[in-house]
C-alpha cells in the first residue's frame, strides 16, 4: 500500500476546489476536464460526496453568532460542528457539500476563516480533519475502512473503472503451498473478468467475478475526533494485519506533518 497525506484542515491557502476535484478523479480515473468545469459537472449531476473533502472554519459574530447560538441551545445544528466556549463567539466548520446544500454556493475565502494551528486544542479535534489519498489496498481492507461512517470517502470505481490490471493483496503469513492456492484462484478470476468484458458485460456486472483482495483506491477525509477513534479501533491486537498497517501509517504521517497529532494510541 501507499498512503499520502493530502491535507490538514482547516486551511486557508489549501487549493479545496483542486483537493475536491483530485478526489473526484480517483473515482473515474478522469483526467479529461479542469476542475472548475469538473466540480461544475458533478453539481449538475448531483454527484457531491467529493465536496466532503473540503472544510471551511471560520469564528461567528454579528447576527451569524446570535443564530448559531439560538440553533445550538435548540439542538440543531445541521450539517455543521460548532463549539462555544462560554460566551466566547462560536466556531463553526462545514464541508463543500453541507455548504452547497444550505446555501447552494461554496464559502468564499477571505480572511475571516481560520487555520489549524489557530484552533485550541478541544477546537481541533471537533474541527480539525485530514484527508488521505490510500492506494493499492484490498477491497477487503477499504470495506473495514468505510465502516467508520462518520468519514467521508471517494473509491475508484469498479462500475466504470476497467481493473484488468490491477492485481491483488496477498495476505501475510501464508506458506507457498497456500500462497499457490491463493495465486490460482485470483488468477482465475482475473481471466474470467477479462472474457465476460470481452463478450460485452459491462464491468459493473463483470466485477461479480473478482476477488475480495482486488486492489483499490481511496480517498478519506476525517475529522480529528474520528481519527482518534478510528486508530484505537484498528490498531488493538484484534485488528485484521492490512487495517493495522494503514492506522499505523496513517497516524505517522500526520504525526509528521503536526505535533498535534503525536498521539500514543495504547494497543
């Protein structure tokens, strides 16, 4: 596996329509448009799930403060997170696609939003998100990943993506006896997935036939808070050897990039 980190959010020199249009890409392998016309083309489409990938942050004040305040005694606080601290104004933070939902345009940057290392500590862990380009993981190792919904995701496409090429992930471990067996079958289902597209099924019917290992990538952006639940989850003795690996990495390279995150998960 390969895993990149592509962001540390809030940002507000961080190019998000090109971050959110990298994202889009993953899922079509398309590098046809630029990216004001492709995130033109998934707004009409409705396709917004990419727009999760770009969060804004920014303090409130005026009349913005006095209605989040209101929302917020009232528990609601649709599509957004939101922290007080006494009466201290309040920091809100959204994604692209909540932003175009409640008001049908992305957030201009100017100088009100905020950057990481401006939040305190308990603000960037309800604000804070990162966001990783993973490649070459097991479809097996995505589908543990996704389970942590409170993220947001962009796969590559297996309906419109052709995978002939793509291999597997082998598990560790196993002796050459098992590791011949394994070989077999994934060969096996890799030529199958060639012919049924070579007789015309469409690949997302042709798919049927490949296996769980099948290599795949990722796109995941999560907030700081899920982060760190995510890593107590996926690092414990219990966690399957592939998931294992990809928090251990994950978690280094944020450590890399921001103290913040020199985080001991104790499993």
């Amino acid at each position: 596996m390969k895993v990149t980190l592509w962001a540390i959010q809030p940002d507000v020199d961080l190019n998000k329509e090109r971050l959110i249009a990298q994202a889009a890409r993953v899922c079509h392998t398309s590098i046809g448009d630029d990216d004001d016309r492709l995130l033109g083309k998934l707004v009409e489409w409705g396709h917004l799930s990419p727009f999760e990938h770009g969060v804004w942050c920014k303090g409130m004040s005026g009349f913005g403060e006095s209605l989040y305040r209101q929302l917020w005694s009232g528990g609601y606080k649709y599509g957004t997170d939101v922290t007080m601290d006494g009466y201290a104004p309040p920091i809100i933070s959204m994604n692209g696609r909540t932003s175009i939902e409640m008001v049908h345009a992305l957030p201009v940057e100017d100088g009100s939003f905020l950057n990481f290392d401006e939040l305190s500590d308990n603000e960037k862990m309800v604000h804070g998100a990162l966001t990783f380009y993973i490649e070459s993981i097991s479809k097996a190792c995505a589908n543990q990943l996704v389970r942590h919904r409170a993220a947001s995701y962009s796969e590559r496409s297996m309906r419109y993506c052709d995978v002939s090429e793509s291999g597997a992930v082998y598990p560790e471990g196993l002796n050459d006896e098992q590791n011949s067996v394994l070989d077999k079958a994934i060969g096996d289902s890799f030529a199958a997935y060639s012919k049924l597209l070579s007789l015309g099924v469409k690949k997302e019917d042709a798919r049927a036939v490949l296996p769980i290992g099948t290599k795949t990538n990722i796109v995941v952006t999560m907030k700081a808070q899920y982060f760190k639940h995510f890593l107590e989850m996926r690092t414990t003795k219990h966690a399957q050897a592939e998931i294992k690996e990809l928090a251990r990495e994950m978690l280094q390279l944020a450590k890399d990039e921001n103290s913040f995150f020199d985080w001991r998960i104790d499993n």
